[in-house]
C-alpha cells in the first residue's frame, strides 16, 4: 500500500519543486522551522530518501517535527514510518515526536505500542517521552492509566520526574470527570518530597480546581502557601479563579478587595475576568453592574467578545427584557462578532419563558440556517417552550429531529417530554415513554415518579398514580417534599 506522501507526490508535476541545490541549501540554512506546506515538506522529504548517501537523523527528525507542528499528525508518522523502512535510524526525539503525534491523535495505545519499539531499537525513553504518554492519557481521560504510569516511573526509577510530568498529572487530575483535587495536593507534596519546585500551572491548576468545586478556603490557603511559603507569584490566571469562585458564593466584598489587590500587585485583569464579573453579575440580575463592568473593560482597552455580549443577553433574558436582549443581539454584527450556540440558547431560552414560541421558533431556524448546530441545551429549551404552551405535536418533531441529527437526549430532556406530557394531560404516553427507557436511571429516579405522579393525580387517574407510588417504594425511593405537596397524595395510601 503507497504511503501518503508517495500519493500525494504522484499528483503533482514531476519536475520537483526543490532542486539538488535548494535541498542542501535546506540542509544548510535549517529552514525546516519554517515549513507551513504540508506539499513542499512531502516534496522534500521524497527528495531526502533519495539522495546518496542519505541525510543525517537531524534533518529527517527536524522535518518530522515541522509537520507536527502545523498538526498534520496522521502524515507525520506516515513519513516516521518510511523513514524506518529507508533505513534511518530514530533517536529519543523522533520517537518523541511520533509518540506525541499518536497521542495528540487520540492513539495512545499506538503510542505505547511505539514505546516497545523504543526499547527494541535499544533507544532509552527519557521523561520527555514519558511526559508525552502521560499527557495522551490525561487526554484520553484514562486518569487511573495515567497514575498506574507515573507510580511505575516512580517505583522503578525509569526517569527523573519534572514540573512537567507533575503538571500532566495534577491537570488529569483536576480536569477529569471524577475530580480528584486530594490527589491533586498529595502529589504537590511530592514534588517538595522529590526536590521538584512546583511552578505556578501546577498551583494554578489545583486552585481553579478547588475553585469549581466551591472549595474557596481551601484555594485561599493554598493561593498563601504558594505567595508567601513558596515564593512563586499568581498571575492574572490565579486571582480570575479565585475571583469566580468567589462569584459562585456571591462573596461579593471579597471578589471587590481581590479587585484591589489585583491592583496594588500590578496585576491587570484580562479578557476572561471581566467576563467572569459580566457573567456573575447578570446571573444575579445585576444588569446594570455588568455594563458598568463592560464599560471599565473598553476604557482599559480591553475589547469585548462574543462571550462578553452572550452574558449580558443572558442576563436580560433572565429578568424577562427581551427588547434589550434583542437590542444587545441586534448590536454585534455591527461591531463584528458572530452569535455563537450560547447566544442563541440564551435568546430562545427567553423567549420560551415569556411564552413567545413564535419568536423562539424564528430565532431556532436562524440559527441552524448560518450552520449553527444546537446542543441538547438549545433542544431542551425548546421542548420545554413548545410542551408550556401546548404543542405537544410540534415538540414531538423537534424531537425527532434531535434525534436524527444524533443529539443523544439526556435525563433533563427526558424529565422535560415526561413532564410536558403530563402537564397537558397525556398521562398514558408519559407512562408509554417511560416503561419504554427500561432499566435506565430514570427508573429509579423519585423526580420523575413524583412528575408522573403528579400528572396522573392532575388528571383524576388515581389508580395509575396508586401503582405509580407502589413501584417507587417497592424500589426502595422515599417519597420527598415534592411527592407530599403531591395535592391528595395521601388518598395513595389508601
């Protein structure tokens, strides 16, 4: 089978476009760094085999590393291949680079399978490459690989680990779906323990972790450590993640002293904060202080993006003042920005809650006609919207339509249909659609026994309401507050 740049150069005029004089000049002169065409480094790199005898390793390895760099990595380890089938030998950073090139592709299995090769080609792994394998793992959420790993690195000594393998590690920690932040701070103490001075991404990392998890004291405490025990200076980074997740709490007097601290340290809030404090403040209906916070932004120079603007639209679509919220919409292509996903579920979100589905439904197909794909938010928005005021036919189509476009709903949407269901008294197909889910979450969820519940008491159908509250507790659920507010739920007992 041809290999990608043997295809790819059949395509092409035969006169080459690199002449024996302008290869050596390459040679010379090192312009691989300069490469941004992926058909004048395959070009080249035809000519290179060629040549007698053939070039150094450094020169096959620094072409290699060009097309890494402009991402082409399925090419890149087409060429790494055939350079091992010519027979030019591969060092630690080749290999590096192959390995990287596999991992950033999502390939870290083919990574380690390169890994091997390293060891039969007597090339010894260095850190870099071990930091690279972990970094495909982190990438690849295979947290619990990725510690396996580096406790084998460890134990058997295979490198000495630096700030970046303890980086790689504290951000799959902290990044991945299970965070794990206690993890995160042990091996914070390893790095003290291994005479690795932590830098401030891995303090940065863990406090933004903390952070999300509403764990501000915690971040506080180390914010300390890191400026006053261990020398090492926040950046604008570390106080933008302190200061939202102080605007999670709603510590505002907290998030205004940070403001000023930020200041005296000589620290400028950038792009991000400000729209940290923009979004904040308008998902606490604070409007007014949000364009004040927007006004401060262009006065420093500082120029607002789609973000900024989506937030603020938010923000008035939440207090119900659509005018202002379309005014703010109607404004960006004036100032070039392009409504992305986010801008729009704002909008339709709005729309939907003042019972505007007209206008809603408008802005949903403007949306998909610029090429928009709406994400299950946008879709759970509409079908709530379309279930509020009785379409229930229409919301069925949508979600056909979802459906069809592989949007996979999730147990908001679910909850959604169920609910919307109920509400307009088609009780028999909420049931339908539920025993339909088989074994899922769903069915075991006292939310949604206490939606379907509801409906079927709503409608007068006690006696599928009875069977209902039987299932739950035969499933072991304890009715909650909801199932008691449940308007006659006690006749269930009966």
């Amino acid at each position: 089978m041809r290999g990608i740049a043997t295809s790819v150069r059949h395509k092409f005029n035969p006169v080459n476009p690199f002449s024996s004089l302008q290869l050596a000049s390459f040679h010379a002169s090192s312009k691989f760094q300069k490469l941004t065409n992926l058909n004048h480094a395959l070009n080249l790199f035809d000519q290179m085999i060629h040549t007698q005898p053939l070039p150094s390793v450094v020169k096959f390895t620094q072409l290699l590393n060009s097309v890494a760099k402009i991402k082409h990595f399925s090419t890149c380890l087409d060429i790494f291949k055939r350079m091992c089938a010519v027979g030019v030998p591969v060092d630690q950073y080749s290999m590096s680079i192959a390995i990287k090139c596999c991992c950033h592709s999502y390939r870290t299995d083919h990574a380690f399978a390169l890994l091997a090769c390293c060891f039969k080609r007597a090339v010894v792994p260095n850190v870099v490459l071990y930091n690279t394998l972990l970094d495909g793992l982190v990438l690849e959420d295979r947290i619990l690989e990725a510690e396996r790993l580096f406790n084998k690195l460890i134990k058997h000594k295979l490198c000495e680990p630096d700030v970046v393998t303890f980086s790689t590690m504290v951000k799959g920690l902290c990044n991945c779906k299970v965070v794990n932040n206690d993890t995160a701070i042990g091996l914070l103490r390893l790095m003290d323990e291994k005479g690795v001075k932590p830098n401030v991404v891995v303090y940065n990392t863990i406090i933004d972790s903390l952070c999300k998890d509403k764990m501000i004291d915690d971040a506080f405490k180390l914010f300390k450590e890191m400026v006053f025990d261990k020398g090492v200076l926040p950046t604008v980074v570390t106080y933008t993640s302190l200061i939202h997740g102080l605007c999670n709490l709603g510590r505002w007097d907290e998030v205004f002293k940070l403001l000023k601290e930020m200041e005296d340290v000589r620290v400028s809030p950038d792009l991000h904060t400000f729209n940290v404090l923009v979004d904040a403040f308008c998902k606490e209906g604070k409007v007014n202080e949000a364009k004040a916070v927007i006004d401060i932004m262009v006065k420093r120079g500082v120029v607002p993006d789609i973000v900024t603007y989506s937030s603020l639209i938010d923000g008035y679509c939440l207090r119900g003042e659509m005018t202002k919220a379309r005014t703010v919409y109607d404004s960006l292509t004036s100032q070039g920005l392009i409504p992305d996903v986010v801008t729009y579920s704002s909008l339709l979100n709005g729309y939907c809650k003042n019972l505007n589905i007209a206008e809603a439904m408008n802005m949903f197909h403007e949306m998909t006609r610029k090429g928009l794909k709406p994400d299950i938010v946008t879709y759970n928005t509409m079908l709530q919207g379309l279930f509020r005021v009785g379409l229930c036919e229409a919301a069925r189509k949508l979600f056909d339509e979802m459906l069809s476009r592989g949007k996979i709903p999730n147990e908001c949407t679910y909850g959604i249909i169920l609910d919307g269901l109920c509400n307009n008294h088609q009780v028999e197909e909420a049931l339908s659609l539920f025993h339909l889910l088989g074994d899922s979450r769903l069915n075991s969820d006292i939310v949604v026994y206490n939606i379907l519940i509801n409906g079927a008491m709503k409608c007068g159908k006690f006696d599928i309401a009875r069977v209902l509250f039987c299932d739950l507790m035969l499933k072991g659920l304890q009715p909650d507050v909801r199932t008691h507010n449940v308007n006659g739920w006690e006749k269930l007992l009966t």
